[in-house]
C-alpha cells in the first residue's frame, strides 16, 4: 500500500476517488430512508467496498479493502462529508446522481482493468467491468429495498459499457494502461451526466 | 470450451439450456416491472449467470461465465427470446413458472455435479445443487424487489432437492455422470410442473 | 470435524449455538411473512448458514458448512424448535431480537477470529467480524423483503464492533483465544440486549 509508484500509485488515486464516491452515495441513500448515524455508515461502507470486494471475490484474491484499513477510512470519509452536502443535495437531487455517476465510471474502468491484466477478451473485460461498477450501487438499492437504479432508468449500464468499451480499444491500441482507464472513466461520467441532464432512457417493452 | 468431448458436451449444452431458460424468466420480470431494454438485459444476464457464478464461487474456482463468452451471448439471446414471447405469456402465466422450472432443474443438477465430482456427502450435495438452483431465480426476485418465489409458494426447493437425491442415488448405482444429470432434472422438471398444474403447497405454521 | 481437541471444539460449539439462534430467527421472520414450510427451512437455514458462508467466500477457502452436513442438521433444528416457540415469541417480540443477538453475538467475534489468525490489523478484524456478524441476518432481510435490522435500529452494529473490539485488546493482552472470544461475545451480546430493553438509538441525520 505504501511505497507504490507509478501505475499502482494512479490506481490507487482513483480507487480512492471512487470509494469516496459510493460512500457519500450510500450515506445519502440512507438519509433519505431516515437510517440512524450507523446504518448511514453502513449503507456507505458498504456501498464504497462493495464493488471492490465483488471485483476481489470474482477475480479469486483476498478483498482489498478488507486487508488496507485505506479504503475503510476514506469510506467512513465520504459518509462524513455527505453529512454538511444533505441539505444541498436535497435542493439539487440530481446530485446524488452526479455523485453515484462518479463512483460508476472509477470502479467500471477498475474492474475491467482487472480482466484486461489478465488477457481476457472483450466480452469478459465487459462483464468483469460492468458487475464491479454497479455491484456497489446494486448492493445499497438492495439493502435500502429498492429497484437498483441500474435496471429502471436513463443510460446507465450502457455508459459503463461504452467507457469500457473505449478502455478496451485503447489499452489494444497500446495506450498504457492509466490514460487508457482515465479515458474510460471520463467518458462513462460524460455520457451518464448527459443522460441525467437530458433524461435520456432506452425504450421498454410493453407488456 | 471448443474442442469438448462426450461428458463435457453434454454438460455444455445443459448449461445452455438453463442459461437461455433463466434468462427468458429474467427478461420477462423486468417487462412486468417496467424496466427498460437495458434493464430487461441486466436482468435476464444476472438471472441467468447467477446461478453458475454462485456455484463457482462456492467452488472457489473463477465463473466461467466471466471467461467464456459464450454464456453471455445465450443469455442476451433469451433475453431476445423473450421479446416475442411477451404477449404470448401475459394470457398464459404458468409458461413464465414453466420457463423458470427448466432454470432450476438445470442447474439443480449441475450444482450437484460439481459437489459429486468432489466426493461429498449427500447433504452437501443437496445445500450444493439446491443454492445453484435457486441462485439465479433469488437474486432476480431480490433485484425486483420482490420476496423470491422459492420462499412463498408451491413445492419449489423440494422439487430441486428430489431431483438431486434421485441424481445422488443413481451415481451411487453407477449410472454415468450425464444420464443421472438429466434424470435428475427431468424429475425436477416435472415435480415443479405439477406442483404448478394441480397447485401443490406445502403447509404454513400459523402464527 | 470429529476427534476435535480443546479450541476446534470450542469454537465448534460456538458456532453451533449461533447457527442455531440464527436458524430460530430466520424461521420465525418466514412465519411472520406467511412462508410455508419449506419457505421456514430455507430461510432458517440461509440466516444460520449466511453468516460463516460470507465469512469463509471472503477468507478463500471452502464454505465449511457445504462440507460437513452438522450445520445444516442443526440449521434445520433450529427451525424446528421456532416451531413450538412462536405463540410465546407472538407474545413476546423482543424474543425475536434476543435470538438474533445470540447470532449476531457468535458470529461476529467467529468472523473476527479469522482475520486476528491472519494477523490482520484491528480495522480489517472489525470488518472482517462485522461482516460475518450481520451476513446472516442482513440476507434474512432481503429475501424477506425488509430494510435490514441492522440498517434501522437500535445499537446493533455498534455493538458488534464493541465486542470485537473488546477480543481484539484480549487477544493483543495474550488471552487465548477461546476465553477472548467468549468475552467479546458476552459483551455483544449484553450490549444489544440492553439496547432492546432501553430502546438505545443512535442519531438521525435529519433531512
């Protein structure tokens, strides 16, 4: 954990950035739902490491998170933070969005960045990507006991696919592997914000 | 994958047929819910995948369905399936129950494949093939928000577990591998038929 | 599993009396829900089992309880003993919440006696105890449809923590494992009680 460089170093800026991320999600989640100050901590732990762990379990390591207090710290952080940000969020619900949206684009790009280190093809690097990057938010509509975001409303999942997906041509196009993951990231907040401002939604099937 | 012979084949192809059964189920829940096109995908991929990847991770071994396209691809084309199919199954309900009994049986059984292959005790391979079988199913009903249909209504685990015991018995009467698998399934297949046909509940403690 | 000596066999016992309890809570939650028997058995036996499953998936190695069939019979014990109990639990709600106390309680400092053998650090204890502490009842409550206990109430987690805390400082002071183990419980367990009995709740952050 100490003593890295470079590449480890960048991961673990944005693996940060994404914990952060979740957890003021997961906080904001449980304000709504009038959780007590533990189940805001809770929801916002369990938010911020869910992916990570997921990621860890899937890919068959010892959880990250559950062996560098790191993550846990900068969990219990981003529940603090959300703590003064509740009123503004309240006012400006498509926030809380914004702030789900960030943490979306760093654990997508993480996890898929787990099935490129291991040479796996375009579809598994999709998948490992898209089950890190919505299994945090999937897990805390879950416990809130609500229909994850992910499956009910604008591009959301198709973002996450799209980052990656640009992630994936870039790392084969031999762009190192940190500006190869930055741009996924960017480009899955783009287009998840776009479709918050512009409500953009896929068609459904009716019954 | 490619490249197979004989018992690996054959448990290919059970496989597939559970991965494009569930995914239909999965699909069709998401149309009832509303969910949009990506929604409907999610779902029937989760419905579908679960399964498999909650057997592997009990197994401790990596989900194939995250190494091997091919799952996936099934998964997106149930989902497809089902598409057409919607109509159909809104004035024939009991076909959504009939698609997700060939799920359970299929992967009933290749859950108790994998614990037989291990030599484990009856038991073990029942708690085996029966979360394999469920899997799929509870996480979808969990992910609909919904409690899962394997809790609450007609004989459902059970059909799963006598299954898997007939499974269990043949392989100890030296039936090969594949035939006591798809014995084992038929027997599933059809107890949960049944039970759906003449409405067999099991009793209820009152409170 | 048989031919233990002195501390496998101590904390085998532990473990039975959590699975246990944590059996006894799941069946009632399923009456409450107008389950039916097999709704009863499987969700006691996914509340008793949840718990060390969680804990052994997280710490890699195969889920104890698919291999030796004595948590499953005591799981399925547990669900029978709810039975007599449910006209006096009816009566007496708190019952309920103690029975899930002694779970919590068991579980909690089992989980982290897996990470103090790792020689983890005192935040990756607390994790690792509280995971495996809650994993039980936080699936009970999904599948049934329900915000988690955990997420809404009185000193719950907290008082995990405190307990495993507790462990933690025994074990560094050179207490062996058993008796440390056994105190962190205690006070788990005392904790919790006494925020039932008193109606001890953290702060909202209101909205």
């Amino acid at each position: 954990m100490f003593g890295l460089h470079g590449i480890e170093l960048a991961f673990f800026v944005l693996e940060i950035i994404g914990v952060v991320a979740f957890a003021m999600a997961g906080a904001l989640r449980a304000v709504e739902r009038d959780m007590d100050l533990f189940g805001m901590a809770v929801l916002a732990v369990i938010t911020a490491l869910g992916g990570g762990i997921i990621r860890d379990l899937l890919a068959q390591r010892f959880p990250a998170s559950l062996s560098h207090p790191v993550y846990f710290i900068f969990a219990l952080l981003g529940a603090l933070l959300a703590v003064p940000a509740i009123g503004f969020i309240t006012r400006h619900p498509s926030w809380f969005k914004a702030t789900d949206a960030l943490g979306l684009a760093v654990f997508s790009v993480l996890g898929a960045n787990v099935a490129l280190a291991q040479g796996l093809n375009i579809i598994s690097v999709l998948l490992f990507g898209l089950l890190t990057g919505i299994g945090g938010g999937v897990v805390r509509d879950v416990l809130a006991n609500d229909v994850p975001l992910v499956l009910r409303q604008e591009i959301y999942g198709i973002a996450s696919l799209t980052g990656i997906a640009v992630q994936y041509v870039l790392v084969h196009l031999h762009v190192p592997l940190i500006p190869a993951a930055v741009a996924g990231a960017v480009v899955i907040f783009l287009v998840r914000l776009a479709a918050i401002r512009w409500n953009w939604n896929l068609p459904r099937v009716r019954r």
